[in-house]
C-alpha cells in the first residue's frame, strides 16, 4: 500500500465516523490533529474499526488510545502491513 | 423494572461487600485527615482555583444525584443503600473542597458563596433513564473522576502540597470504590441481558459527558486548563477500553451496536420523512 493509499484510506475511515465533518476531513495531511478535526473517542473507535475491517487488522488497544495525529493512525497501519507482508513472505518461504 | 429476588440478593451481597470496606478501611473526615495546620498558600495559584473550583461545583450537585439515585433505586435495597452512601461520600468531597478554596485564600467566603449560588441555580437532569444505564453512566464518570483526582495528587506530590495531595487522594480513593462497585452491577446486567446492556451501553457511551459540562459556569474555558479535565487519549486508554473490558466486551462489539443504532435512527427518520408529506396530503 503506497503512503498515499494510507492517507486516502485514513480519509474515508474518518468521513464514514464522522460524515458530518467530511469537507473538513477533505483536506486532512498527516500532521492533522484528530481532536482539531472534532473527532471524539467514538469517532476513533468507529474509523479505527472501519480500517481493521478493510485491513483485515486489529490494532493493539495501547496504541489505538495514543492515538492523536493522522500520522499515528498511519503508523499503525503500516506496522500491521509490514508484519503481516512478513507474514506472507514466511508463509511462501515455507 | 422489576427485579427478582436472586438479583435483589446479590446487589445486596455486592453492597455489603463494598460497604464493609468503605466502613473499615475507607472512611475519613475532614477534620483529623487533613492536616490543615500544613496549609501553604504560597504552593497554589489562579489555575488551581479553577481546577478544585470546577470539581467542587461537580460535586455540589450532590441533592439533583442522590434524588435520582434514590428514585431509580429504591425497591432495591443493596442499590439503594449504595445511592445512600455515595452521596454521603461525595458530599464530604464538596466539603473538602470547599474548606480547601477558603483556608488557603484562593477563595473568598463571599467568593464560593456566589459561585454556589451559581451552581446550585441549575439542576441536573440525568442522561440515564433506567437503573441500568445509571450503572453503565456511574462506571464510567467515576473512573473519569478517579483518573481526574490521581493526576492532581501526582501534581500536588511533586509541587510539595501535602494538604492538597491528602484532599484529592482521599476523594479519588472514594471514588475508584464506585467505580468498582458500578462495574459490578453492569457485570449482572451483562449475565442478565447482553443485548440490552450493551444497547444501553453504546447509548450512554455515544452520548457520554461529565456531569459537569452542561452547568458549570465557563466549563469550556475551565477544561482549557489541564487537569480540569481528561484529553481524549487518557479518555480512551484509562476510561473506556478496561471499562469495556471490564464488562467482557471489545470496542468492536460497542461499534458494531452504535453502527447498528445510527442505522436504526437513519431508516426512522427517512421513514418519517416519507410519511410527513403524506400526512399533509391527507390533511388536505
């Protein structure tokens, strides 16, 4: 997944928790703050659910909570993408 | 709602437990477990009045919280008696605070009296309408206050203010013993009816704000300064996920019901949206 899939995939998360602030999060770049951008804890718990599901993912709760910037978010996800390529790389070396 | 007797018999067993404790190891009071004498007013400034301002004009609502505890509650004796109690303790948390505000100065007399005044104008009105979102609201704002508590004991403990310290230690340790008696009675309410709790739970979770927010003059500007209130991570790592966990659920069981319930809502509002026009027809 290239950064800038990450960043779209973030987008679309948060727009379907919180649709109401969708022109807003338009225009979201990785140093956006969540909390600036009126996202509440359920807001997060929803677009966090919302990417796990397309991802196929679970993020650990300690970090889901540290959570504050896009760029957090996007960490996340790259941590599970790269465990989870290593994965398949075992898988297909066995 | 009625409630069997099996129920009736553990609240009660629940209640005993929790107030055995309360009885031997966490009573205090302000007089002998504060040491006064200690008092520095020069360890306080501007934003720690507002910070124990804020919580004591929380715990002021101490009358509108136990009428509705009591109202809920009373034909259950074991929930009853616990309301009895609670509001026994957080009215002595208003005390402290209030006796803390005056004798270090921070706080004229006549001061807190017009800030009372301002208080107690306005009535809390409950966001929960049956025992059991009462439970699921009472577990969640009081380890918000416990956690609220902590970090200015931490503060005070640092700064050298040992009278402040003992006061919010006193009044968090109190309400960490809620929280944990709120916890178990979501934990029956889960046994009893997992689909209902956790409709109630997505409800009051959606929804949730301290019970402050809506009637404390300035909240929005109080909450500015740390430590009034929590940021939203602290919320979420120290509030919301062990207290999910605690009633053996996950975060994506509560969303799949909040999503479950926003659909819900939208279909209603469409359906009244398709039948309003009708309506005016048929008026016609």
């Amino acid at each position: 997944m290239s950064e800038e899939e990450i960043l779209a995939l973030i987008r679309e998360a948060l727009v379907y928790a919180a649709p109401d602030k969708a022109a807003q999060l338009d225009r979201i770049e990785w140093s956006s703050s969540l909390s600036n951008l009126g996202i509440d804890s359920i807001g997060l718990l929803d677009a966090s659910s919302y990417i796990e599901d397309k991802l196929a993912a679970h993020f650990p709760d300690d970090k889901l909570a540290r959570v504050e910037l896009v760029s957090d978010f996007g960490a996340l996800m790259r941590q599970h993408l790269q465990s989870n390529g290593h994965q398949d790389e075992r898988r297909q070396s066995l | 709602m009625s409630v069997d007797r099996i129920r009736k018999e553990r609240m009660y067993r629940t209640y005993m437990e929790f107030f055995e404790i309360a009885e031997k190891k966490r009573r205090w009071n302000i007089w002998d477990d504060i040491p006064w004498e200690k008092l520095n007013p020069a360890l306080n400034d501007e934003a720690d009045a507002v910070r124990i301002e804020t919580f004591c004009g929380v715990e002021l609502y101490v009358p509108d919280y136990t009428a509705h505890g009591f109202n809920m509650s009373r034909s259950i004796f074991g929930q009853a008696w616990f309301a009895a109690n609670w509001g026994y303790e957080e009215s002595k948390h208003a005390l402290a605070f209030r006796e803390y505000l005056v004798r270090s100065g921070l706080r004229t007399q006549d001061q807190y009296m017009d800030y009372e005044d301002q208080i107690l104008s306005k009535v809390w009105i409950s966001p929960a309408s049956t025992m059991r979102q009462t439970s699921i609201y009472g577990a969640f704002q009081e380890i918000a206050t416990y956690l609220i508590y902590h970090q200015q004991y931490q503060k005070a403990l640092r700064e050298g203010n040992e009278v402040l310290a003992r006061v919010v230690q006193l009044t968090g340790r109190d309400e960490a013993a809620h929280c944990g008696f709120y916890r178990k009675l979501v934990a029956f309410e889960m046994e009893d009816d997992p689909q209902g709790t956790m409709e109630d739970l997505a409800q009051i979770v959606k929804n949730f704000q301290m019970p402050g927010a809506a009637l404390i003059p300035d909240y929005e500007k109080r909450v500015q300064i740390e430590g009034v209130g929590l940021t939203r991570q602290q919320f979420m790592a120290h509030a919301i996920l062990p207290t999910l966990r605690s009633f053996g659920t996950t975060r994506s069981d509560l969303i799949k019901i909040i999503r479950a319930q926003e659909a819900r809502k939208k279909e209603r509002r469409e359906r009244e949206g398709e039948a309003a026009p009708a309506a005016l027809v048929a008026a016609e």
